[in-house]
C-alpha cells in the first residue's frame, strides 16, 4: 500500500550532488562506496570516534554522534535523505540495505528530523524494537530511556514494534509513543516543540500540492469541467446529512480545496429519490454518500462521527476517481486536512481506513 505508485505531494526535492567516489585501494581491496555525507558539523561532531568537520563521506555502519556543543547536518543517498540531528545524539549510517538511519539515542528535547524524497519504501529503526516504515515523509524521532517519540509532519509512515507485533499508520500532523516490549499507543495530534519547528520550517519550505491540471492517469472529462469552471457542485444524499459537523466539514474542506487548487467545491444537500432520479437521467456527474452508488468511481473523502465512510461518487468518468485522490493524498500528507477534521468532528482521522477505502476504488 504505501509504494503505490500514485503521486504524492512533493515533500521536498533535494538535489544531491553525491559522487560514488572510492578512496584509493590498499593492497588491492575495493575501498568502500560512500552512502552519504556530512553537510554541517557542530564542533566535537564524530563519525566512527574520529572528529568531522563537513564535506566527509559515509559509509554503511559509519557512526555519528554529537555532544552538545550543537545540532549536525547530514545526507544519506538512500531514499535521497536529508536529516539534522540535535546535540548528544549517536545513530547508525546504512546498518542494512532497506534501512537509512538507526538511532540508538536522541534526546526528546533534540530529535532526529528528517525528510526523503523517493517512491520506494524504506525503513528507520528506533532502539532495539521500533521499526518507521515509509515512503516521501517529513518526521522527526526521538528516543531515551526505552521509549521513542515518532511524530509526523507530512506523508505516511508505518511505526512498527518487533517486540509486539503490532503496527500503526501514522498520518500526517499525528505523533505516537513507542516504547521497547510494549504495545503501541494510538496517534494523537501532534506536539512540535520550539526547536523541532525552527528546523522543520527549511525542510517544508517546498511543500505543495500538485497542480490539478496535471494529476491523474488520463483524461477526466469532470476534472477538465471544473477547471473550465473553477467549481464543481456537489449533490449531498440530504437524509444522511442532517449532522452539523458533516455539514460544517464539508464547507471546510471545500474553502481548503478553493484555496489549494483555485477551484470551489459546493456542497449542496439534496433529498434521496431526487438524487437517485438524477443519477438515472445522467444529469449529475458527483454525488456525496456515506454509501456507494453501483458503478460509480469512488473517492474517499472523510469519516462521520458514527464511523460512516463517505464518498465521492463519479458516474461515466473512471479518470476522475485517480485525479482526485492525487489530489486529496497531497491534501492529506501535507496536513490542512487532519487539522479540519479534528477541528469538526473532536477525532483524529482513520488514514489507515481511508488508504485502504482508496486502494480498493481506483481503477
């Protein structure tokens, strides 16, 4: 689920200007290809107990760790990662093929923060037990005393307890605790400290949504409307949406796309057997219903307080449904939309259920 190849926000591209260069060979043994380099050293920086300075490569197995003299910044070619890493902390460079950083220790007050930029999925392991899981996100963690701290700016990770068994999406703005032989908490809103939110705001300076003239996998006769029109009104199953919050989270996310993509999403309620009428003449091209239509292209859009999925329903445009969960991951992953749904409906969003709903409604 989380390497399918559907267009993801573009968390950050880093250019990486890594040469694969090998130090001279000693007694005809190939030296080691760099994995990676350091970009900034605090004074007292090591990498293997040796003291760095910057520009130095790394290698699998190369450990760094700082005093806290300050914060270091490094790059890792797997997954083209770029992390910074706060005072007193010691992680493990490329310890396997799959995995980009192990940390054996990282202060809660001074985490490991990070981003990627690749499709493929790769793996950050925490203490003996927690293995992060993920593809193109922005997160930091942290671990002392047994006990880790993932928390997630933008994009998907699955957190993982070897120990345990059990594993938790965690979506964009969420942060769980993890803690070595125990099971995992559930997500809760995440809570950036100072420090985190000074480094974070150079890693999301790029974040944006795709364009939509550019998503999906082929034409979208709807996609091309809306964009001609700049709106696209949306008929409501009216009965299902007597709750408030439905209501109120459907003016949101409809200002949220109004502002992310320039074009006006409507909500407009109206009752069953007219909508069903509608959809029978081929006169309604999207309906909302916490209940699929027959033959309609899905669209995930959100989760009622009563645990109801409700979608958005496209007739005659199979495209449609691929253009618009582009852009709604983007939508997800960079966070303004977890923020709108706690703020309606008082809970953190089901993304596992959504991912899943998602995987099963595309063409």
């Amino acid at each position: 689920m989380m390497s399918r190849q559907i267009y993801w926000a573009a968390v950050i591209v880093w250019a990486l200007a890594i040469t694969t260069a090998c130090q001279p060979s000693v007694g005809g043994t190939p030296a080691p290809v760099t994995v990676g380099r350091i970009v900034f050293a605090a004074r007292r920086t090591q990498v293997n107990g040796s003291e760095v300075f910057g520009g130095e490569g790394l290698y699998e197995m190369a450990v760094i760790a700082t005093d806290s003299s300050g914060a270091s910044d490094f790059e890792v070619t797997l997954a083209n990662t770029e992390c910074t890493m706060g005072p007193d902390s010691s992680l493990v460079i490329r310890p396997s093929p799959t995995v980009v950083v192990h940390v054996e220790s990282a202060p809660h007050t001074n985490p490991l923060i990070c981003s990627t930029n690749t499709k493929e999925e790769f793996e950050f392991t925490v203490g003996e037990d927690v293995v992060v899981t993920g593809s193109d996100p922005v997160f930091t963690i942290s671990y002392s005393q047994s006990t880790g701290i993932i928390k997630l700016v933008s994009g998907f990770v699955l957190v993982s307890s070897r120990s345990t068994g059990s594993s938790t999406l965690l979506g964009p703005t969420q942060q769980i605790v993890a803690m070595s032989g125990q099971p995992l908490t559930q997500p809760v809103p995440i809570d950036l400290t100072d420090y985190e939110r000074d480094i974070l705001e150079v890693f999301l300076r790029d974040l944006q949504v795709p364009d939509p003239s550019e998503v999906g996998g082929g034409e979208s006769p709807v996609l091309q409307q809306m964009l001609l029109d700049g709106r696209l009104t949306l008929a409501v199953d009216a009965e299902a949406a007597v709750e408030e919050p439905v209501l109120a989270f459907l003016e949101s996310t409809g200002k949220l796309f109004e502002v992310s993509l320039g074009v006006e999403i409507a909500a407009e309620p109206i009752e069953r057997e007219t909508v069903l009428k509608l959809v029978e003449e081929g006169t309604i091209a999207a309906v909302l219903t916490p209940e699929p239509f027959p033959g309609a292209s899905l669209g995930p859009l959100f989760i009622d307080t009563e645990g109801r999925l409700w979608s958005i329903n496209v007739f005659g445009d199979p495209e449609f449904a691929n253009a618009y969960m582009d852009i709604t991951f983007a939508l997800w992953a960079n966070g303004a939309y977890g923020e709108i749904y706690r703020g309606t409906f008082n809970l953190e969003p089901d993304y596992s259920r959504l991912l899943v709903s998602a995987e099963n409604s595309l063409p």
